[in-house]
C-alpha cells in the first residue's frame, strides 16, 4: 500500500503497479526528453509510463505533460508530438495543447528563431471533470455593455449575442509565460541543484486548474519535489516518484517543512 505525501525513490512504474485503477485525480510533470539533460543517466520506457497513467488517472481526471523537442543535424525531432499522438491513441483526450513561454535568456542559433518555450499538453481521460480557469487577464474594457455583437454559426449564418458586460479580468489565454533563472522559478536556491527545475508557479498554476483541495496529485518525474511543494501549499496531497536518490533527497529537503 502506496503512503500519501512521500516521495519514492525508485523507477515510476514500480510506483505505479502498487496503484489501484482510477486512483490519481492529477498528474503534473517534465519528463526526460531527447537527451538535452543526463539526468544522471537514467532514462525511461515512455510507452509503459503512459499506458500506466491511463490506468491509474481517474476518470475526468488530467495529465500534465510538459515536453519540449530537442534540435537534431538542424530538424527538431517532433517527439512532443509523438508523445501526445500516443497518448491520444491509448484513450486519453487532448484537451488542450498550451505554451510554457519562458521569460530568460536563451541561446540564439544563427539560422533560426530564438527558441523560447516547451509545450504544456493537457490530457484527460474522458470528459474533463474539474476546471477551474484562472481568470487573471485584466480587461481594458471593463465595465463596457456589448448589446449588438453577432458571431458566426458553424453553417455561415450570422447570430446575435445576448448582451453582456465585460469583467474586471477575464479568462487567461493558453501561453503562459513564467520566469525560469537562477532564483526566478523559486527561492529554495538548492533545487537549482537540479537540471531542469520548472517554475513553482507553473506547477501551482495547472494544480489549482485541474484539481480540487483534498485531491491526489501525482508527479512520476519529481525531479527537485516541485510537483509536491505545490500541492502541499495548495491543500492537495501528492505521490512522487523520482529514480536519482541526490534529487530525491532534494526534493525531500525542500517539502519537509509542508508535510501535515
């Protein structure tokens, strides 16, 4: 029997297998992808996590799937989109494809475009159950009545809207931006012991979408304890695995002082 809100030091499907059917409510995570970090060696059976993801996510449940492509002899690989291509074709639903736009400095290459964010895949299993947008965009036309809008029907024709009066702060877009350097993405200067730390506020941002207090968070990459650090703060409970027991460790030292 799996403890809640412990870190595991051991490869994720074995986690995984001691874990019932329809048992996690959300996954967040970045795993491991086209070699751009060692991450001490470790790599990972991709095709066995998900079809294990699928098991064990309940039903309207999400993953979290933060990836990025790795930039081979000039052509990027695409293994973002074969993932989620996988994902979709053992039954999860692409509910979304957003954008983790990071707000650093990034190295330029010579014959393209600055590369500057990783794709945040939102997967469900089914129909969607909690989603709780976060509406933080503020509207510059607050306050304003709209009584003569149309919009367009799937057929062509034209459809009037029923009058409305635009928020204070509507809901966010789908690009989300969020600092990733040294101290930017978090305080605890010793997770940056860890390679590639994602931002707590990203972390705490699709926690707080996708989830409900009182839910299981689970994170099968968890790295330097992000994952869990946010679901604690946020009254979640949360499972991890993480294979590197220096990370572990990590991890474990930043959500000691979280733990009920």
């Amino acid at each position: 029997m799996l403890q809640i809100n412990k870190i595991y030091n051991e490869n994720n499907l074995e986690t995984m297998s001691r874990m019932p059917d329809n048992f996690i409510d959300l996954t967040v995570t970045s795993p491991p992808y086209d070699n751009l970090r060692t991450y001490k060696g470790y790599s990972f059976d991709f095709e066995s996590v998900a079809k294990e993801l699928f098991r064990v996510t309940k039903k309207g449940g999400v993953v979290v799937w933060v990836v990025g492509d790795a930039t081979v002899k000039g052509s990027e690989t695409g293994t973002s989109f074969k993932q989620a291509l996988y994902f979709k074709e053992i039954g999860f639903n692409l509910h979304d494809t957003m954008i983790f736009d990071k707000d650093s400095f990034h190295i330029p290459n010579h014959n393209r475009y600055w590369s500057c964010f990783e794709y945040m895949f939102i997967f469900s299993k089914g129909k969607i159950k909690t989603h709780n947008m976060i509406a933080d965009r503020k509207n510059s036309q607050a306050g304003k009545k709209i009584s003569s809008k149309t919009i367009r029907n799937l057929d062509g024709t034209m459809r009037k809207m029923n009058p409305v009066v635009i928020s204070e702060y509507g809901k966010r877009k789908n690009i989300w931006k969020y600092s990733t350097g040294y101290c930017k993405g978090t305080t605890d200067k010793f997770a940056y012991m860890h390679p590639a730390m994602f931002p707590e506020k990203l972390s705490e941002d699709h926690i707080l979408s996708w989830s409900n207090t009182g839910n299981l968070i689970y994170d099968p990459f968890m790295g330097s304890g992000t994952t869990a650090k946010m679901a604690l703060i946020n009254g979640r409970s949360f499972i991890g695995s993480e294979i590197s027991e220096e990370y572990c460790d990590i991890a474990n030292k930043r959500i000691l002082e979280f733990i009920p």
